[in-house]
C-alpha cells in the first residue's frame, strides 16, 4: 500500500510537472502561480486511489476522485474558494497534452493490429464515433431547447 | 512498477510537450466549420510517430500504457473542481445530463445498417452496440466468447478507437460544434464518451473553440462522464445489446430480400 502511494505521488508529480511547463508555454501561467492547484489536483488522484484501495465497494478510482474533487470546490464548503481560485491556474488543454503524448507512445504497440483491420472496420468505426457523440449532443440539445435553458 | 523511474520516458513527453505547446493551436476553415489543430492532436501524432524509431522502447511503450490512468486521474480531479462550483448549473440541465446518455444508441442507427449492407454478418453486433471501449470488449466476451465474431467485431473497434478516437474526435468535435446549430453545451454534455482520452480531445477543442464558454463546457463534460461511467454498462447489458440484436435480425432480413430479388 505505501509502495502504491509513493508510486501514485512520484507519477502524479512528474505528470504535474510536465503539465506545468505545458501550462507556461501555451498558456502563459507562470509555473510558481499554478503549483498551489496542481499540488491540490494530485492530492485529490492520490486520495480517491487512496480510498479505491481501502473500501470494498465495485466502484471505479475515478469515481472517488470525481467526489472528493466535487465536494471540496461546492460553494459553502470551508476553503472551497482556494481549490477553484488555484486550480483555475492550471488549463485543462495544459492537462490534455501529456496525456496525448503518453497516450500515442502507448498505442503504438497496437499499430500492428490496426493496420490489420479491413476498410469496413474504418467505416463502421468513424461512424460509431460520430453516432455516439452527434446522437447525444442531439438528444442533450432537444432536452435543453425544451427547459428553455438555451 | 517504479513507472516513475522511467525518466527516458517522461523526458521524451516533456520534449513532446515543449514542442507541441510552441507550435500552439491552428485553425483552418472548412466551409462553415473550422478544424482546430491543437498541440494535444500533434502530441498523439508525435507520440505514435516516435514509436516507430528508435528513441521509443517497448518498456516505454509498455508504461506509458499503465501510466495514461495515472495521468487522466488529473483530469478527472480538474474535471471535479469545476463541476462543484457549477452544481447548481449541473443540477438545472441535469435531465438533458442523463438522457443523453440514450444518444449512444444513435450508433445503431447509423453505423448499424451501414455495416450490414458492406456485408458483415454477426461481427456487426459487436461492432456498433457501443462504442466498443474496456467494459463493452469485456462484455461481449463475457457473452459470446472470444474468438466469435461478435468478439471480433468488438476487438476491431477497440482498436480503431484506441488508435484513432482521440484525434478523430477532438477534430469532429471543432468542426461539428462550429459548422451545425447545436450548442456547444449539448456537445459538451456528448463529449463523456466512455473513454478518458477521447473525452479530453472532445472537450478540449470544444474549449479551445468557445474559450468564453470553458468553465461551463468543462463542467458538463465532466459531469457526463461521470454520468457515462456509472451507467454506461448497463446501458450496454439492458438496452444497447437487445436493441442491436432486434436491429440485427431487421437489417438482415431486408438484406436478404434485396440479394433474392437482385440474384
């Protein structure tokens, strides 16, 4: 278990990093200014992973992380103020970068297997992706339309 | 483990990182929609590129592989810190929230017939009944065992969303948002796919194309995913599977109706 979190913070950190350089560059938030937000974004990881291996329920990691980083940012919740205001200082695209690039390192091992794939499964396969993401824009978009929301 | 010691690997990412930051984000106009070019699409190509020379190792390819659940509990952590101060907003459009979830079926409809008239048979079912990501391969092997067509079919789209996904939505996404009369909330909401990379790249351009809408499309992408990840199985199990196999037997049957009377 200690191994697990020490691993968990030394990964986070270095991701933290890398975010924060990112964030400089694209973003023109100075590293310094964001440190406060990015150390809160790893603790929260650290914690839902945290209790993802502590408590016996069939719930995913991100589960937790995404309740334990909702209820410190609820307006009302003491301190809540600093966890938006800090972490505002980190950009999600700064986020997004890093993740990309680990992720293209990563698929590489499946470029085999995808240069297997026949041009039926290209065309099926775009036209899942776009299903998916245009049938529940579509759907979101009646609903909000009818609330008046929009 | 001892991932973090992988210090050839994260340098290699930091250097991704640097250049593709420097480059910045491009946009090019396609009719009424615009393509947005953004560091994170090169940083996948970059990444997939570098793995074909000899700076990328198979143990770094490897680790990176166990390292991306690390680094996308970042962005769920960010994704939360957003949705808080929002909760009132997420709660108001929280009907919206969670009958979008019933849009994935929306797969069936159109990539369904489509793969029945280029001629698969069985293979399709596993194909179009989901977007095909870690708990739908495990439920069609559960169900028809790995080496049946259904699995196959599933193992295809896994492997074309794992390649292909991420950049193949973060570029829809800019240009479906800026080209169609639908708002840009309702394809936030839509951006909680399943998956956290293609959510990244969804959301992402979504962002980088209506920066004055950010918090709210973060919010609500955020939410979503989490809305996707509780209930997307069982979507899959209860709705999505018996609905493909009713839609199956249909597309079928008028495809083999047209064979007689064309043979």
């Amino acid at each position: 278990m200690l191994r697990n979190i020490q691993e968990w913070t030394m990964v986070l950190a270095i991701i933290g990093l890398i975010t924060l350089v990112g964030n400089w560059i694209g973003y023109d938030v100075m590293p310094l200014q964001a440190i406060p937000g990015m150390l809160l974004l790893i603790g929260i990881s650290v914690a839902g992973l945290i209790l993802d291996k502590l408590l016996p329920f069939n719930i995913p990691a991100i589960a937790y992380i995404s309740l334990i980083a909702i209820t410190l940012s609820i307006p009302g919740v003491p301190g809540s103020e600093y966890v938006v205001k800090w972490t505002s200082e980190v950009n999600l695209l700064a986020i997004t970068t890093p993740i990309l690039a680990y992720a293209g390192i990563a698929i590489g091992r499946s470029w085999a297997d995808f240069a297997k794939l026949g041009w039926r499964s290209l065309v099926v396969g775009s036209l899942v992706l776009l299903g998916t993401y245009l049938g529940s824009a579509v759907i979101a978009e009646i609903i909000l339309r009818v609330q008046g929301i929009i | 483990m001892n991932l973090w010691k992988d210090w050839r690997l994260h340098a290699i990412v930091l250097g991704i990182v640097i250049v593709t930051e420097f480059i910045g984000t491009h946009q090019i106009s396609i009719g009424g929609g615009v393509v947005l070019l953004l560091p994170m699409l090169y940083a996948i190509a970059i990444g997939l590129g570098l793995y074909f020379t000899p700076v990328v190792k198979e143990k770094q390819s490897k680790n990176a592989e166990t390292l991306i659940f690390l680094a996308v509990s970042l962005l769920i952590a960010k994704f939360g810190v957003t949705i808080g101060p929002s909760i009132s907003t997420i709660l108001e459009v929280g009907p919206a929230l969670i009958l979008q979830e019933l849009g994935h079926l929306a797969t069936l409809l159109i990539a369904l017939p489509v793969a029945v008239f280029l001629g698969l048979k069985r293979e399709s079912v596993g194909m179009t009944h989901s977007i095909g990501r870690e708990p739908n391969v495990a439920l069609i092997m559960d169900k028809f065992g790995l080496n049946s067509p259904e699995g196959r079919g599933v193992m295809s789209i896994y492997i074309f969303g794992t390649i292909f996904g991420a950049v193949f939505l973060g570029l829809i996404s800019g240009i479906l948002a800026t080209a169609l009369p639908i708002h840009p909330l309702s394809f936030a909401m839509a951006s909680g796919v399943g998956s956290g990379s293609m959510m990244a790249a969804a959301s992402g351009s979504l962002v980088s194309a209506f920066p004055h809408l950010e918090t709210d499309i973060i919010a609500l992408a955020g939410a979503s995913n989490l809305i996707s990840a509780a209930t997307g199985l069982y979507v899959s199990i209860f709705i999505a599977l018996p609905l493909t196999e009713k839609m199956y037997a249909f597309f079928i049957k008028i495809r083999e109706k047209k064979n007689k009377v064309e043979g």
